[in-house]
C-alpha cells in the first residue's frame, strides 16, 4: 500500500515478529510484575534496563558498528509499543539513553560515535539536557551557555526535569554559544557527569513514572573538552536537535499506544470477570462501547506512529508525521486510562490496580518532548508553510 509516498506493509517480517515477541516476552516477565513497587517506592529499574540493555532492545537505531542493532525507526517502535504495554515509567526511564543519543546519532562526528554510542550499547546511561526551568516549550528561551577558552568550553547553567540525571554517565546538553544570533547560535555538547561542577538535584516527587529518576542538572564553570562539541561546529545545535525529536517522538508515541494497550487489556479482562446484573460488565453495551472505542484509537494511533516511523526510514522528512503520532497518541493514551480507571469503577481509583497508575504515567507524555499544544504548533506550521 502507497500511503504519502511511502509503501506501507501492515505484515511484519519474521524478524520484526520476533523482535515484537522478545520484547512482549520481557515486558510481561520483567516489567509488569515489578512496575508497581518500582512505581511505590520510586525504585530506578537498573536491573532490568541492563538486561533490556542486553537482550538489544533498547539500542536498535545505533548502528552495528558501534554495538547497536544496526535497525531503523520501525523496529524501534515496534519494540518499544510492548515495553510501554508492560509501565510507562519502565519505557521512559530505559529510553533516556536513546534520546541523548539521538543528536549523535545524526550530527556526531565519528570519533563521538565510536566513544559515547558505544558506551549506551555497552550499558551506559545518558541523558538529554534542553529544558530548564524558564524553558520548557521554548526552547529558544534557555539561558545555559558555553563560553570557549583555549581548547575548552565553559559551561554554565540549570537544567530541569532531566530523565536519568541521577544514574547518568554523560548528558547531551544544549546551549548557546552565540546569544545575539537567537536559535542559530545554539551548540550541542556531551558532558560526563564526573567533570567538576557537574551538580545534581534532588529527584522530584512526580505525579506519574516514579520510577524514572528526574532531576535538574547544574552546570557551574564545568570545563567541557572542544572535541565535545557535537559534531564539531558551533550554532549547529538547534537543528541537530529538531532532527533528533524527529527521531525521538515516534518512539515517545509508541510508548504511549503500548501503556493505552495495556489499559484496554486489563479492562477487557476486569469487566468480563465483574457481573452486574446478573452478567458480566463487558455484555453491557455501555461498557462494551467505551472498548471498542479504545480499539479503535489505539489502532489509529499506532498506524501514526508506524508511519513517522517508517517515513524516518526512508530518509524524508518525517517532522509533520512525528507530530502527528505525539499528539495524537499521547491525547489517545490519556483518554483511555481515564476510560479504564472509569471501567474499573472504585477499584480503578485504587493502586491496588495497574490502571490508576498508567492513568498518572499516561499524563507527562503530553508535556515532555513537546506538549500536545506544541505539536499542534508543528502541525500547523508545516502544513501552512507552503500557503
């Protein structure tokens, strides 16, 4: 099928099939039974990202020849569809690696790649530093910058909300090099976490995906080698950036159709074993509609995501499509955990269950990596661009 110029498969290779089984197989062994105590007592999932980590589950765009899974962008979301079925959280926290990746993977210079993709395949963990505490949607409006001296940049400013601070071993950090020349004088930079000045926060008590460890990040003077520059040219940043989101909401998406998939599971299976009125809850066409209106969501969200993530692959731009599948997904995945927590009646408000707490994983998605407004912003701009 012909769908935007690009040919769409809907049958999944026997590849693709086993790599969709291999994840299930992991979310449903490893993740579910675990997600609510890690999402209690906002327990970092370490253990289980190692062994994500080496089953090759979280690497698959970095390429071969750094240790990666040498894969594309469809693979990846048909990954990480099964690990957000299995907690949200899980799929944010192990994703953070692969989001500060992402500006390497696309603007790195070689010696970059061979060095810090590498380190994310061996089992390292990174992080990606844009926001800040007056920058969120803005990102125009950060304030860290990187100053050279000699055959040094020195860095100084706070990040904030940073997805893996506490347990990182390099961050990718924006800032700007050039103020006066606006978004184009912005550079990317990879930070170690053990240089001096690197400082970090206390974790934030979240509402949702307690498990992912967020923090701010304080640069103070941190002395940063010039060969850290990404990609070895300054005001290059803020493109590499946008590039890298292209790359990163499809998998954000993703997450959010596997938490939705989740929800509509547990709630087909609650309500075909609760008997009101002398037959289950699912017979009646109150709740059975509320479920075949989730089907359908899910699998309009997931034909969004599949597609951004496939027109990625084939090296066009994909930035109207990512945004697409972002807002579409992470609107779609708030609306049916708020469906299956109703489904669940009382018990749906309690944590004894898994739906209240994919309903507060289900939020941050609308606010992280560009809010649902903002996509709409994307949206809009892209297709009036031409008019």
């Amino acid at each position: 099928m012909l769908l935007a110029g690009i040919m769409v498969n809907f049958e999944l290779s026997d590849e693709q099939l086993m790599l969709q089984e291999m994840a299930r197989d992991f979310a449903n062994e490893e993740i579910k039974p675990n997600a609510a105590s890690w999402d209690r007592d906002s327990i970092f999932p370490r253990e289980a990202i190692s062994k994500a980590n080496e089953l090759g589950l979280l690497t698959l765009k970095i390429p071969e020849k750094y240790g990666g899974g040498g894969m594309g962008s469809f693979e990846e979301v048909i990954v990480l569809e099964e690990l957000g079925c299995g907690d949200p959280g899980f799929a944010t926290a192990s994703g953070s690696s692969m989001l500060a990746s992402y500006p390497i993977i696309t603007g790195g210079t070689e010696e970059q790649k061979e060095k810090y993709l590498r380190m994310v395949t061996e089992g390292k963990i990174a992080a990606y530093c844009v926001t800040e505490p007056g920058a969120g949607s803005d990102v125009q409006a950060i304030k860290t910058e990187a100053v050279r001296q000699g055959d040094e940049y020195i860095i100084n400013g706070q990040k904030m909300w940073i997805t893996g601070a506490g347990y990182a071993d390099w961050f990718f950090v924006l800032a700007y090099t050039n103020k006066e020349a606006g978004y184009k004088g912005m550079s990317g930079f990879i930070v170690e976490a053990d240089l001096d000045g690197v400082e970090l926060g206390k974790k934030e008590e979240n509402m949702g995906q307690r498990c992912s460890d967020t923090r701010s990040v304080t640069f103070n003077n941190v002395r940063v080698p010039v060969e850290n520059l990404i990609g070895g040219k300054e005001n290059d940043g803020w493109m590499n950036a946008m590039k890298a989101f292209d790359l990163s909401r499809p998998s954000i998406a993703s997450h959010a159709v596997g938490n939705a998939r989740g929800a509509m599971e547990e709630a087909i299976d609650y309500a075909s074993e609760r008997n009101a009125f002398n037959k289950p809850i699912i017979r009646h066409q109150a709740i059975s509609f509320m479920i075949a209106d989730m089907a359908t969501k899910i699998e309009a969200a997931r034909m969004l995501v599949w597609k951004a993530a496939l027109k990625a692959d084939s090296g066009k731009k994909n930035t109207l499509d990512a945004a697409h599948a972002k807002r579409f997904s992470a609107d779609m995945a708030m609306e049916i955990t708020t469906d299956a927590v109703q489904i669940f009646g009382g018990y749906g408000y309690s944590e004894e269950y898994p739906v209240a707490r994919r309903m507060r994983g289900a939020k941050v998605v609308q606010i992280f990596e560009g809010s649902s407004q903002i996509q709409r912003l994307i949206i809009s701009r892209e297709m009036l661009q031409d008019i």
